[in-house]
C-alpha cells in the first residue's frame, strides 16, 4: 500500500460464481488491502445452523432457533499459506462452507432480517479502518453506502455455472453442471427477490460483465478502476 494515500473502501457486488471473489482477492493482495468474503459468513451461519439441526431437508431453516443462538455464532478469518480461511467458533471451517449442501441452503438463511442484521454489523466491523476489499450481495449498498469504489460484477447463469463446476471439481467436490446450474439459477432468484436489502446494483456502482473477460483481465479492469478513484 502506498502509505501516502489514504486507504479506501472498496465495494465488490455481483451474481454468485461471478468471479467476484477471485478478483476482490487478487486486488486486495496486489494493493495490501484487507479482504473479506460476506459470502463466506453467510455460510458459516449455515452451516452452523444445518449442524445444529436447524434446517429441514426441504430446506426451511428454524429462524426463531438460529436468531436466539446468533450471540453464540462467532466468526472470523485466519489468514493461511493458500489464503483466507473461514473460522467458525474457532475451527477452520473454510472446506466445508463451499459444498453444494450449504450452497443450497445458505440463500435460505440470508433472508431472514434479523441475520442479515447482525453479520451487516459485523462486516461494518472489519471495514472502520478503511484499505478494506470486501465482496457480496448488498456491500455497495447497504454495508458501505459510501464506499469509494464500487463495483457490479455479472456474467451469464451458464458461464458462472461452468466456472463453479470445474471449480467443485478441481477441489476433488462431486456435482453435475445441471446441479450447479439449478443451483445458481435458484440462488439468483432468491437473492433478486428477498424483502431485505436484495441483490442490485448500486446506482453509482461500475458495472462489469466478465463472461468473455480472462482473469487477467479483469484483474487489470479492477487495479485500473482502484487507480483512477486514488488518483482523483
Ligand atoms: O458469494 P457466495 O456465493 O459465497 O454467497 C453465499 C450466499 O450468501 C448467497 O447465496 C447470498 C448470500 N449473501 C448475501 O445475501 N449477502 C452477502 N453480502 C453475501 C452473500
């Protein structure tokens, strides 16, 4: 970080499987910003809940129970050799929060008001310095509404689905592309048209359609949107 500018905030919302999290992680490594996955906390609470038996197999999540144990929910990350990893009550929970199981069910717990309130709070938390990266659904909008640079990240249901299938795969994780594409299309829907704070693109957000971009240049795309905003 170039210790003479005053550190920003920096906003990465988008689709999930956009490759949101990918180039929020490669900006904040290349600008020594502090990363964080919204998505990943989210997750956490998920899994905490399904551990719990608080989740059907239809995918209803008892909210009253997951609401009263929130106080006993404590998340946090743990930087390691191949990068962040999750820590749910203190155990490395990073593998365990990307399986298909809590993908399905995560949408579910992310819409009740009062979860969303909480991890909200959290995420303001992390971001009270500032030289922050952190990615999600409603980080523009809701967590930093005045975040300095604000990003709106999308590609089409089948390219994101493809990318999280090969992804799934290369970690060794079982799925079928229909699966994942269900998958994908299911979890756009729900967080379109959830009541709190829904997935949209903020109005002075940059919107990026990544479909046809490398990682390499998208990467470029964001590190010469972070310079233009340090620059003013
Ligand atoms: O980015 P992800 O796929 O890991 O996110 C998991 C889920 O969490 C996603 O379906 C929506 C939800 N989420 C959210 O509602 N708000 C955020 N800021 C981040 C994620």
């Amino acid at each position: 970080m170039n210790n003479n500018i005053s550190p920003i905030t920096i906003a990465i919302d988008g689709y999930s499987s956009s490759g949101k999290s990918s180039m929020a992680k490669a900006l904040a490594k290349k600008i020594g910003y502090r990363y964080i996955d919204s998505g990943a906390m989210y997750r956490a609470v998920t899994l905490y809940a399904m551990r719990n038996n608080m989740v059907s197999p239809q995918h209803e999540v008892d909210s009253e129970k997951l609401i009263a144990a929130l106080p006993q929910i404590n998340i946090d990350f743990k930087v390691c050799e191949d990068g962040q990893h999750t820590m749910l009550n203190g155990e490395d929970v990073e593998k365990e929060i990307r399986q298909l199981d809590v993908s399905n069910n995560v949408s579910q717990v992310a819409v009740i008001p009062q979860i969303r309130h909480a991890l909200v709070a959290m995420q303001q938390a992390f971001g009270t310095e500032k030289g922050i990266v952190m990615d999600g659904r409603d980080i523009g909008t809701t967590v930093f509404p005045d975040a300095e640079l604000k990003i709106f990240v999308n590609a089409s249901a089948e390219t994101r689905a493809m990318r999280r299938h090969k992804e799934l795969l290369d970690k060794g994780q079982q799925s079928t592309y229909e699966d994942v594409l269900a998958n994908v299309m299911t979890r756009d829907h729900i967080d379109e048209n959830r009541e709190e704070s829904p997935l949209r693109k903020a109005e002075d957000a940059i919107l990026l359609d990544n479909s046809n971009m490398s990682i390499e240049e998208q990467d470029k795309w964001l590190i010469d949107r972070f310079n233009e905003v340090i620059a003013k």
